[in-house]
C-alpha cells in the first residue's frame, strides 16, 4: 500500500535570518513565490527508512527528521521531481512536507496540515538545510513574510505576472550561508532594505529589481555565470536576479537555456 502527496518547489527572493532557541519559532522573513514543478512522494510501509530521489538512493537527513517527528515506524519515501537539490527550489522544504502529508495519509494518523508543516519546518531548521521554503509551500502563491516568531505564516501580494523562466548551473550549500554569523549581519541588513520597498500590488518586474539589489547587498551574487546570465537578460530588456540559495537565476523574459514556469497558488497536500 502507498500513499502519495505533493509539494511545490519555492523560489525565494529575499530573506534575513529570524534566530531563535526554539526551532519552530526560528524562519526567516523574505519574497518567494510557488512554482507549478515540484515534488512527488510516495510512502509505503517499509523494514527499514529508506529515501530515493528519482529512483537514486541518497540520505536527506531533512525527510529523515521530519518522518521522526510524525511516527516511529519504518518509512520508504520515493520522490519525483523535475527540479534539481540543492539549486534554490527549496526541494529539502518541499521533500520534508511531502513525505509527512504522505505517511499522515498511509498511517492514517489525522494530524494536521499545520502540525505537518511543523514537522517539515523543524526539521529544515536543525539540519540547516532551510528556514522558510515550508510556509510558502504550505499556502502556495506569491508571497511575503513580515513578522517573526511565526515561521509559518505568508501573505499573499498581488503580483499579476504568471510565468517565470529559470535557469540553474549549480549548487550552493545553504548550511554554509545560514550557520555563518559575518554573513548573515550583511544578509539581514540587506535583507531589511529590500523588505521595506515590497508593497502588496507590484508588477514581477519591480521585485526582481529590488531582489537583484539584494542579491548584490548581501554578498551572495558573487557567481560568475549567474552575474553574466543576469547581464545577458537585462541587456535584452529583462529583469533577472538570483535564486536564493543557489546558483541559479529567474527572469520576467525567456532566456538561452532557461525553463518556462508558472508562477502558481497550488500548495502542498495528498494526492
């Protein structure tokens, strides 16, 4: 028997880093939006937990953590996705939130979506692997984060463009940033800048300019090709910026090698 749910990849914009002792309190504030690619994972009763992405076998300590936090019986937790680990899509979110809605269906425990997004969220934070990808896959859409203490919580802005193109060339480790103190100062700082120029109606265009100012504010852009990719699209008339947190670029135009998606409200749940 199998149960299957699904999580949408999360392209985030800005962010700065909320601290806290309390791992469910920890997040982040920032922009990101949904995306209509995402995560399959199909869950089924097993003698030992096991993790496969796309048919490989890895460990993804994230999933593992999350699974403890919903039961302690022995899990097999197959994804499938069309985006790559480890590039900005928040796939460790999105991998951790579909495998716990999909063991909640499996074992039948009735907890809910807020519980499950909890274990997801808990388990992004103490394996530095994440701090707000789960919110954003848990409402779905075009999203801001302003208050602390509540990792969990998104509105939505009125942002009416719907497709976006990205491109990825290469993984950042996302623990390395976020467990750096140097750089989370200049992070927050910047982070803090570009919050206060969002407003609930803007057009995709003028977050990706206050997103690239950021990227550049924070330190992050610092990628060769993601500076010429960018480059190359506003010498074109675009606007592009980085993914946070991978080596990977998103534009308002169609770009040399880039993927068409949608910008989308669909968030996670079973299948």
């Amino acid at each position: 028997m199998k149960a299957k749910a699904f999580a949408p990849g999360n392209v985030s914009c800005i962010f700065r880093i909320c601290r806290h002792k309390d791992p469910l309190r920890m997040g982040s504030l920032g922009v990101g939006f949904t995306i209509n690619k995402g995560i399959t994972a199909a869950a089924s009763l097993s003698k030992k937990t096991t993790v496969r992405f796309n048919k490989k076998r890895i460990g993804m300590p994230t999933v593992k953590t999350a699974l403890g936090q919903v039961t302690d019986k022995n899990i097999a937790i197959d994804f499938r996705s069309e985006l790559p680990l480890g590039m900005g899509f928040g796939l460790s979110g999105a991998c951790a939130l579909s495998a716990a809605l999909a063991v909640n269906k499996l074992l039948n425990l009735k907890k809910s979506r807020i519980e499950l997004a909890k274990a997801a969220h808990y388990a992004e934070v103490v394996n530095h692997t994440g701090l707000g990808d789960v919110a954003g896959q848990l409402k779905g859409g075009f999203l801001i984060k302003r208050k602390q203490g509540n990792p969990l919580k998104a509105e939505r802005l009125n942002v009416k463009e719907k497709i976006v193109y990205c491109q990825w060339f290469g993984k950042l480790d996302t623990k390395k940033v976020i467990t750096n103190k140097a750089a989370e100062k200049r992070i927050n700082k910047a982070g803090d800048m570009a919050l206060k120029k969002i407003k609930r109606d803007m057009k995709l265009a003028e977050v990706i300019e206050i997103s690239k100012t950021f990227a550049k504010e924070s330190g992050l852009l610092r990628n060769k090709k993601v500076i010429g990719t960018i480059k190359e699209i506003e010498n074109k008339g675009g606007k592009a910026s980085m993914i946070m947190l991978g080596h990977a670029v998103f534009s308002n135009i169609p770009f040399k090698g880039a993927k068409r998606m949608q910008i989308t409200k669909r968030s996670a749940g079973v299948l």
